[in-house]
C-alpha cells in the first residue's frame, strides 16, 4: 500500500473517533444502572405531582428499554396506571417513537464505526501502519476534548437555549414540549437532563484525555 494514503486513514479514524466515543457515553446512559443512579443524585427534584422514587424507577425503566428494543409503541401504551389510565398521552408517545427513532440511528451509525475502526485497526496491524492508526486516536483523542469542552461552555452559559437548539436538530417544531403534570416532565425534570450533560461531557472528555494522553508513539516493527 502507498505510504501516501496512511495520512488519510489517519485522519479519517481522527475524524470518526469523537463520534465512537460519545456513543459509548451514551450508551452508558441507556441502562437501567443510570436511572438508579440518577433519581438517588442529592438535590433531585421531587415530583410535586406525586411520583414516588419508586415510582419514577417503576415507569422510567420500561420507558427507557423501549428506545433500544425491538417493540412498536404499543409497548409504552400498554403501560397504564393502578386505576387504568395510561401513563402516557398520545402526543408524549408521539415523541416518545420520535426519540426511538434518532436513538436507533444514531446507534446503528455507531456499531458500523466501530466496525469499521475495528477493521481498520486489524489492516493497520497487518500492514504494519500501527504508528499512523495510533496518531489518529490521540488527535481524536483531543479533538474530542475540544468539542466537548466547547459544548459543556455553551451549555453552562445558557442551557436552555442549548437544550433546544439541540431538540430543534432532531424533532420537529414544538413536539418535545410537555405540561409539567405530563408523566415525561415527571420522569424526565430537566435536571435529568443536566446530570445527563455532565455526564456525557465529562466521561467523555476523560476518555478524550486518555486518547491524547494515554496512547504514545509507538515504533514500527
């Protein structure tokens, strides 16, 4: 192979690192484990509607298992109530198989960039271009540093106006806005959403730093 095209592969595996490793943030938070951590964090609000932590864990789950499983929506709308009534309106199920779909896209995207990083990382071994695919990972390593520390600026100066520009990417017009008495909102305060932030900005610049950091010149053989 023509040493000239190794700067390519390089840089393309620098360009599809930071989207593997915020996937992997994510998925993280697409687990039950996170619900529990989430709803016992200090300071969680309350649901003034009267959801117990309990409840929250009892609705949250299913809710969540829904976005990464094979069900239609009828897997939601069949959750109900005590007294019969659904937990949730047709407009909440409405965004509910929206979200379901950006979620699986996304997810799928990021299996075939692993695959495909995976692949290129078992040529660059047989090919001997090890150093070339190591130099790729540290400068996403830090390129995800940067975007991430640029996304966790904007989203601490004004998170309201991030959270929408962010829904506004994925869903039409207003379809993710609730009343505060929605089970969604009760579920899924918008401190939820902070925590999953931080969360994401922060595990993810530490796995950046250790791209950058941790992965050192390595000598061809």
């Amino acid at each position: 192979m023509p040493k000239s095209i190794l700067p390519l592969f390089s840089w393309l595996i620098t360009l599809l690192a930071p989207f593997a490793v915020i996937m992997l943030v994510v998925r993280l938070l697409l687990t039950p484990v996170f619900l529990q951590i989430e709803y016992r964090m200090p300071g969680f609000p309350a649901d003034s509607y009267g959801f117990s932590q309990a409840d929250r864990l009892r609705w949250a789950t299913p809710s969540l298992a829904y976005l990464t499983n094979d069900a239609g929506i009828d897997f939601l709308a069949d959750l109900k109530f005590d007294d019969g009534t659904p937990i949730y309106n047709e407009r909440e199920l409405s965004h509910m198989l929206d979200v379901k779909i950006v979620v699986q896209k996304l997810l799928n995207a990021w299996l075939l960039v692993l695959g495909l990083l995976a692949a290129l990382a078992i040529w660059a071994r047989l090919a001997n271009w090890l150093p070339e695919y190591r130099l790729g990972w540290r400068r996403g390593g830090f390129l995800t540093l940067g975007l991430l520390l640029t996304i966790s600026l904007f989203a601490a100066v004004s998170f309201w106006q991030f959270f929408t520009l962010f829904h506004s990417l994925f869903f039409s017009g207003d379809s993710w806005l609730f009343e505060f008495s929605d089970t969604l909102i009760r579920l899924f305060p918008l401190r939820f959403w902070q925590d999953c932030v931080i969360f994401i900005g922060g595990l993810s610049v530490l796995l950046g730093l250790a791209l950058g950091f941790g992965l050192k010149p390595h000598k061809k053989a």
